[in-house]
C-alpha cells in the first residue's frame, strides 16, 4: 500500500517504522498522543490516545503555526525555530521541525513535563528525520518541492478562511 502527500510517498515499511518511533517517544515522555503533519497541513500518521478535534483541521492550522514562526524566525535574524511550546491550564503541545519538510506534534496534559517531553522528542526527532530523509531522496524530484512551497499558503489561507470564515 503505498500512501501519497503531495509530493512524496511512503509505503507500509516506512508507516511502521515512524510508528514505531512515535509509539516509544510517547512510551518514554509522557504525552498523551503524537501527530506527523507535513509542512502543506497534512495528517500523516497519529499515534496514542484518540482525539476529540477534527484532526485535518487540527493538521492544517499546526503547519500554518509552523510556518508562521518560521517568519517571525526570519524577521529577528534566526534562520528558524526549530520547535515551539502551547502551554494551556489543562492542555499543552510540543511542535518539533523534522527534516525541514514534517512536523513531530506532541499533546500532552498537566502530568508530562516539557523538559521530558522535549528531551524525548529530540532523540525521535533525530531517528524520524534519518526515516524522513531516505524516503525524500526516494520519491521526491526538486520541481514537485518547488510546486508545493509554491501552492502552500494558498492551500493554508483557503482553510483558515473555511473554518472562520462564519465569525
């Protein structure tokens, strides 16, 4: 089965070993569940405890955040943030750039810490951006990269506008 985004794909092999290394990183952190989006906003694979948000929205508006401080980034002089922190009263989230092209979500509640979560993220990150990596230098040409950064926040305005377009 091979499953398709945008402008690269993965086949079952590659599902199971991102899989794996999610299952351990919630094993090990303490978040409640973790989601693989890539940059254009798509849910590639969930992991852990069902969530009770739209998940392709959800998807959507975490690359759009991503991309949004990746901006904010770029106007005080860094090159990126390479990961960013929601902290709420009950519920918080972990985002972790992975091979510059995907982004590792991490939710979580009052009882993981950051500091857990974080140093557990950063030894997935390492292992998913090796994954990620081989499975770019498979299936992705230099013009569909080009073609998705180019239709990219297009497709992200279009979806915000959808779902608040009604405030």
């Amino acid at each position: 089965m091979t499953q398709r985004s945008a402008s690269w794909s993965f086949q079952e092999e590659d599902a199971r070993r991102i899989r794996e290394v999610l299952e351990i990183f919630l094993a090990g952190s303490g978040a409640r569940s973790a989601l693989m989006v890539d940059r254009n906003g798509q849910l590639i694979l969930a992991v852990g405890e069902p969530h009770s948000f739209d998940s392709t929205s959800f998807a959507s508006l975490a690359a759009a955040d991503f991309s949004a401080n990746d901006q904010l980034a770029s106007m005080m002089g860094e090159q990126e943030f390479s990961s960013l922190f929601h902290q709420g009263e009950r519920e918080s989230m972990y985002l972790a750039d992975v091979g510059k092209r995907v982004i590792l979500i991490a939710l979580f509640s009052e009882g993981a810490t950051l500091g857990m979560i974080r140093i557990k993220a950063r030894a997935a990150v390492r292992e998913l951006t090796t994954i990620f990596r081989e499975l770019f230098e498979r299936t992705s040409s230099s013009d569909d990269v080009a073609q998705l950064e180019a239709s990219w926040l297009d497709e992200a305005e279009t979806e915000i506008d959808r779902l608040f377009g009604s405030l």
